[in-house]
C-alpha cells in the first residue's frame, strides 16, 4: 500500500513506490530519518526557488513550513546540491536517506526539482483509511458510486499532520529520465482556459515530472495570443458567438465565448513554468484551422470572406491563402511577435487537417504553384507541396532565430525539411516513416494519448467528450520505440506527449477530470517507458497519487479505482416499493413507467434520458407515498442528475409533509439548494434533508427546480430537474 504505514510511535512513513517510479530505491535498516517543523533545507546557491517549493510542498501535505538557508558544511536537515559530475545525464538525481540527513543530488537544478517531486509524493498524505475507495470517502453527500471524484470542503480530507513527524526510511534513490521531451498539451482555443487554470495545469505537469507544456494558441474558434501589430487578432478573433450545441448538430447557443491572453500575462506564465524546469511550446496551427484569424482579415484567405470566429468543431475549408504574398508575411510577423514572447526553442507550426479545396480553385494559389514549378506526382498534389512550400518557409523564419520547428505529422507530405521535428498524432506511422527519413519525433498518438477521449465505455455516465474510447490500461500499454525501427532509427523518438482539446471540455475540472490519472499512465511511459508493465501494482501507486489530487482539489475519474462501476441498488427503506402517486405527471418523454421508478430500489443513473430518471420542467415533482403503517421517520433522500448544457440543474428546494390519513398534510421540513454554477461539475448528486423524528403513515415529498440563470442561454425558462430514487429513513 501505498502509505502511512504507522510505526510503533505512531508516526507516518514516507514510501517511495510513487508515479514516474524511481528506477532503483535501495533501503536499509537503519533508524528513519525524522521529517518535522524543525527541519532545515540547506541549499547550494542557485537552488533557493528549489528550496522554496520543497518547504511549500512540506506545507501543503503537512502544514508547516519548513526554514531554509544556505548550504553549510555536513549540515543536519535536508540538504539541495547540484552536481553534475557525478552524473551521466541531463535531469538525473540521486536521494540519500540517512537518520541525519537527506541529500537531494542532481546532475542540473531539474534534476534536484525531479527529487524534490519524489520526496513529495513520497511524504505519507493522510492516516485516513486507504481500503475504502476514494469515491466511499468523500460520500457524505451519500452519492454512492459517482465516476466523478472531486475534492471539495465537505471532504474530511486529514491531509495536514501539523502535530506530526514523519519518517522516511534510510536509502538511496536513483533516478533519471527514459525520454528528454516529456509533455503534455492544452488547447484553450475551442473553449478559452484562464490563466490561473493555466498555471494550475503546469503544477500538475510538474508533479509528474513534465519538461514541455505546448500550449495550442490559434484554431479556427478562437485566437488566443495578443500580437501587438495585428490587434484585430485578439479584438476579434478571440471571441465568437455562439457554439454549436452538442455533436455537431444544427443548434448553437448565443453565448460570446472567449478570451485571450496579454503578452505579459504570456510571460508571467512562462516564467512560473521555468520556475517549475517546463518550457511553453506555443503553437500557431499553419496554414488549415486559420478561420478565426481569417474573420478579422478576410483578404488573407482565398475567397476574401466574409469570414465569422467558427462557431462549430470539425476541420473548415477556409484556410489561408498560400499564394498570397501579403499572407505569408502576415504569418511570418505573427511567428515572429511570438518568438518575442516565448524563449522556447521548438516553436510548433501546426500543420494539420489542411484541405486544399479552396487553393485548388484559388488563381493566387495556382499561379504560386506554377511559379514555384511545384509538380504533382504519383504520391503528393501540387496542392500538397504547396502546403511544404508554406510549411518549409515558416520553418526557415523559426529556424533563423535558432529555435526548431514542430509541425503535426501532415507535414509529411510533401518535401518538409528534415529539420522539423514531426508530431505523430494520427497513430505512430507518421512518427514511424519520419524517423527512418530522418527527422526527430514526438509520440502523440490518438489511439493512446488523446485524453480528450471517453476513459470509460459506460459513456451515458460520463461528461459528454467528443468520442473514443481511451482507458487508463491501454495508454498505460503504449510502446513509444515502434520495433519496426532500428535502434539508431529510434534515437529519433525524442519523447511522448498527451493532447487534450477542448471541443466538449468547457471548463478546467473537466480538463483535470480528463487529464487524471491517465496522466499518471503517460508519466510511467515518459520517464521510465518501463520493459514490464504491472498494471495492478501500478494502479496501487496511482491510489496514492489520487491523495494527492485530492489534498489539490484535482477533479480526476475513479474507474480504476472502482472496477465494479457503479452501486445500482439503494438499500431498502420506508419508501422502497410502496404505493406512490404524483400530483403531476411527468414530461411525456420522461415518464417511462412512471412513478413508481421513484422507489423501485435502483438508483438513477446514466444519461437524462436512460429511462432511469423522471424529468419535470417547470413545476414541482410533488410525490405522495403511503407508507402503509404508520412509521417513525427523519431523513429524505433522493439523487437529482445536474447536466446544465442540457437545461438540467439541481433543485432549488425541497420540502417534506407528512400526514396520517393521505388528505391533510403538515410541512415537517424545507430545504433550500444554492444552483449549480458553471464552474460546478455537472453529474449526479445526492440530497438529503432531516427533520425531528415524525411517526406518520404518508409523506409527501416537495422537489422544485430554478429558473434558468442568466449566464445560460436559455435564460427565463424553466430549468429541467431530473429525480430518482426518493429514500425515506
Ligand atoms: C484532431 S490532433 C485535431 C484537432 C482536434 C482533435 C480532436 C490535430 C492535430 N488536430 O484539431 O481538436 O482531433 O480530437
């Protein structure tokens, strides 16, 4: 287990199996090294931001703050040093566990920030009892199997031991980085992430030891970077008015959604990453998913607009105009303003799902063609090596200020140079034919790492996502080296990375929700891309990686967690199959068989409209139960299914009667429940409302809904509340 095993005094010990793994842990006998308030981090110069994040760290898990000072000679306490000599490679670092001292030794300052995440991920969390699932424990909303495991203040999470010391065992750790290039993606474009989201987004990079955060900042629905000489960009590229409603449909909504970001909030961000060894990669998509940059300059594209921010998901035609002089620059001083912000040295060109019907019948683009002798030939269109043309001239502009380009594996085709680095998404063949041609690669493969995919199959249960289906086992089973290459070939596979796009993720608990634990997956390939593979042992690990989301408030999924899924049954009850009426029926569509789903036994669960939940709009689900005999009773329970893109929000209020004859009734109790916001998750919630202890044979049981507010857009009308399983006790 993965901790707070308790020794004779009772105090919490540290254990190393934690996620990236450590690649070798050597203990010994001797007496633990106690970790309390009084410990000292010694740090060498150069380290002092190290020291800092390792006391706040310290804090967080223990609740209090650990003094810190520079290095003295065989100090007592924890000691930071960097050493590369002692080390054959870049982010390495070595742990020594002694009764006295802990020694954090790295090759470079990364390598002692990497310690210093293992030494915090090691620190026993809470005494709190591990056997029960995580999402049993956070169950005092009596909500008893919900996928959704959020952290919240109801939660009695122990996680500040302030009285306690704790242990760590004496040792060596040792530990270093399969992969240099360890990242993971986020595109704020499709719906707009803020900066403080942003950055809590980079902790957790951080905590699973990442170097490279791309950040996706231009795509047809929203512009997201400020460039100073285009201002329209942000003015009006950043915004749209209206999203498409669901799967693509015909419906949208009326909301302007968007945002952007300042250059120097850009530099605020990038510096908070370096502080944590992360380097921003920016990416402006090239020369396809341009339609929001298209509707603030339409001469930019071939048909000359007008153009709108794109208000649905999917790949738009409207691309730039390849053979349009004034484009091209356009492009090159954007790349430019953002090697101005950003000192990384990869800058991603895009490059993807770029179709080539508008350049087909574009004059520019075809007299570009004939000027440049671009040929089609059995392989390629000319259109194809146009696209080279754009993508090789923007490569030459990223190139002459020393970076490297990225392009998505698209850049294939064609005559792309071989010094851009390919991102291989559409599986691992693109990376597969770019190593053997030459070029360097980054393993992102759809098929294993696009987390903005289903993580279960029961997908009525989960938060709409745009689709597949990607569990935690099969990207815990990605192999990044392809064994169709050779090993010089393999060389060229620099690193992995996970995608989330944002289509039908419209706010940063579904990110995270999104992002853990499959990230936990990804970490293990990234930093040991280990030769055997335990899932069951690896699954023990990431229990003790949940603690510390929840210690964070990291919204995360508890499948693995939870194999049997869901609890379908609700123990039975003063309610539980008794006569029952309602005042009103239901809406027609929702009625099924009607009232009597309400205390059948089963709870409500899946989708709105899986027949398992009744659905009243716009009055009151008003249910009478004849208990039969008169019985002693106190509590009202019942689960109600909050999904606010659909109409469907919480209660406003519930009330409860009783009455001996089934005519008059007396209020026992009245509850009132603040609505749901859009920062809430969505899901299924219990309720529960008590009372003094009544003795009554029929209880009537009020649940009215709210209005819809005014931040959606159906606002004035009624809001739906979908019921089930009223519980009596
Ligand atoms: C493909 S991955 C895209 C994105 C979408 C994503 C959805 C890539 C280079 N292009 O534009 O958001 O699929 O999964």
């Amino acid at each position: 287990m993965a901790f707070a095993a308790c020794t004779k005094e009772q105090l919490p010990v540290a254990d190393y199996d934690i996620i990236p793994q450590p690649k070798e842990v050597q203990l010994n006998e001797e007496k633990p090294f106690e970790l309390g308030p009084k410990t000292l981090v010694y740090y060498e110069s150069g380290l002092q931001r190290e020291a800092q994040f390792l006391s706040e760290y310290v804090n967080d898990i223990m609740g209090y703050v650990l003094q810190m000072q520079e290095y003295q000679s065989q100090p007592d306490g924890i000691v930071l040093k960097v050493v590369p000599e002692d080390f054959d490679q870049a982010e390495a670092y070595e742990i020594n566990i002694t009764p006295k001292q802990v020694t954090i030794k790295g090759a470079d300052a990364a390598g002692v920030f990497y310690g210093i995440q293992t030494l915090r991920k090691s620190l026993p969390i809470s005494p709190i009892d591990s056997s029960q699932p995580t999402n049993q424990r956070r169950n005092d909303m009596g909500e008893p199997n919900s996928q959704l495991s959020t952290s919240n203040s109801q939660l009695t999470l122990n996680s500040k031991l302030s009285t306690l010391n704790s242990q760590l065992p004496c040792g060596t750790i040792k530990d270093y980085p399969h992969f240099a290039y360890r990242g993971m993606h986020l595109d704020p474009c499709r719906h707009f992430i803020p900066l403080d989201s942003v950055k809590v987004y980079i902790d957790m990079l951080a905590m699973h030891n990442m170097n490279q955060f791309h950040f996706h900042l231009s795509d047809d629905q929203g512009w997201r970077i400020e460039i100073k000489k285009y201002p329209e960009l942000t003015e009006i590229g950043a915004y749209r008015n209206g999203t498409v409603i669901g799967h693509n449909g015909n419906l949208y909504d009326t909301i302007r959604h968007g945002g952007f970001y300042t250059q120097d909030e850009l530099r605020d961000l990038i510096e908070y990453a370096a502080e944590r060894h992360i380097n921003i990669i920016p990416e402006i998509d090239l020369p396809g998913h341009m339609q929001a940059a298209l509707a603030c300059y339409p001469h930019l594209g071939c048909t000359g607009g007008p153009y709108e921010v794109w208000k649905r998901w999917g790949v738009s035609e409207d691309v730039l105009c390849a053979g349009n002089e004034e484009t091209m620059l356009f492009v090159e001083d954007v790349l430019n303003e953002v090697m101005d912000v950003f000192p990384s040295p990869y800058i991603h060109i895009g490059g993807d799902e770029c179709p080539k019907v508008r350049w087909e019948k574009c004059p520019k683009c075809q007299a570009k063609i004939k000027e440049l002798g671009i040929k089609k030939d059995d392989k390629y269109s000319a259109e194809d090596y146009l696209q080279s043309y754009v993508m090789n001239r923007m490569a030459k502009v990223v190139e002459a200020r020393g970076r490297r380009v990225i392009g998505w594996d698209e850049i294939l085709d064609g005559n792309v140079s071989e010094t851009a680095i390919i991102m291989s998404w559409r599986g691992t063949e693109g990376g597969i034919e770019a190593a053997r041609k030459g070029h360097d690669v980054i393993m992102a493969p759809s098929s294993h790492l696009y987390f903005d995919y289903y993580q279960s199959e029961d997908i009525a249960s989960e938060p709409m996502c745009i689709g597949g289906y990607l569990p935690v086992e099969r990207v815990y089973e990605f192999q990044p080296l392809p064994e169709e290459l050779t090993p010089e070939q393999q060389k060229h596979i620099i690193g992995v990375q996970a995608n989330i796009w944002t289509e039908y993720i419209a706010h940063f608990w579904h990110v995270q929700y999104m992002a853990l634990p499959r990230m936990e997956a990804l970490t293990e390939i990234q930093w040991n891309n280990p030769q055997e593979r335990d899932f069951d042992a690896f699954v023990e690990r990431c229990r003790h990686m949940a603690q510390l989301y929840e210690l964070y408030h990291y919204t995360y999924a508890d499948h693995i967690f939870n194999p049997q899924v869901w609890a379908d049954t609700v123990e039975a009850n003063l309610a539980t199959h008794k006569p029952i009426s309602l005042r009103q029926q239901p809406a027609e569509k929702y009625t099924y068989e009607g009232a009597s789903l309400l205390n059948d036994g089963n709870l409500g669960r899946g989708a709105y409209n899986s027949g398992r939940w009744l659905g009243f709009c716009g009055y009151p689900l008003d249910a009478i139960i004849d208990l039969e005999q008169p019985a002693e009773m106190q509590h009202v329970r019942f689960h109600a299914l909050v999904n606010k893109g659909a109409w469907i929000y919480n209660p406003s209020q519930v009330k409860v009667l009783v009455s001996d004859d089934g005519e008059t009734f007396r209020e026992v109790a009245q509850k009132d429940i603040p609505i749901s916001t859009w920062e809430d998750r969505d899901g299924i919630f219990a309720y529960e409302v008590g009372f003094e202890p009544v003795t009554a044979k029929f209880v009537e049981v009020i649940i009215t809904g709210y209005d819809l507010p005014e931040d959606h857009s159906g606002f004035g009308n009624p809001a739906w509340i979908f019921v089930d399983e009223i519980e009596v006790e």
